[in-house]
C-alpha cells in the first residue's frame, strides 16, 4: 500500500475502531490525524474497494449510516 497519496505529506494509519484513517501532522492516540485529508481518503476507496470507508468519511457513508441507524425508528412511526 502507498504511503503518500494526492498530496506530499499524508499519510495512513489505521483507527481504533480499525479503518483506515488519512491525513497528515500529528498523530493521536486512536490514530487520527491532526489535519484530516479528505481528498486522500476517497482517492483510496476507488482503488481499494475493499478498505471502504476511509476516514475522514465521505457525505455518501455518512448519509448511509444515518439512515440506517434511523431506519428502525422511521418503520415504527410509519405504524402509528
């Protein structure tokens, strides 16, 4: 796997909750990055599909998740 991407600089590491996480500056603990690179993110989800989702996350995962964590809730206001 690269270690630079779209821009000198970023890098990759791997979070604690275990994805991919893109960026570059410091590095915390959890492994995120000090100044997030969305650009890099993305870049590498199309050519490495199987590492979706890349952090920081897309506006898609984001909704995505949204929606699924609400989905239950909407099925039982739709019974009422």
């Amino acid at each position: 796997m690269p270690t630079e991407y779209a821009h000198p600089g970023c890098r990759v590491s791997t979070s604690i909750a275990d994805f991919l996480t893109f960026g570059s500056g410091e590095l915390d603990s959890n492994g995120f990055w000090e100044k997030p690179c969305y650009e890099c993110a993305r870049n590498h989800e199309k050519k490495f599909k199987d590492d979706f989702p890349c952090w920081p996350f897309s506006k898609e995962y984001l909704e995505m998740k949204k929606q699924r964590s609400e989905w239950p809730f909407n099925e039982k206001e739709e019974e009422k």
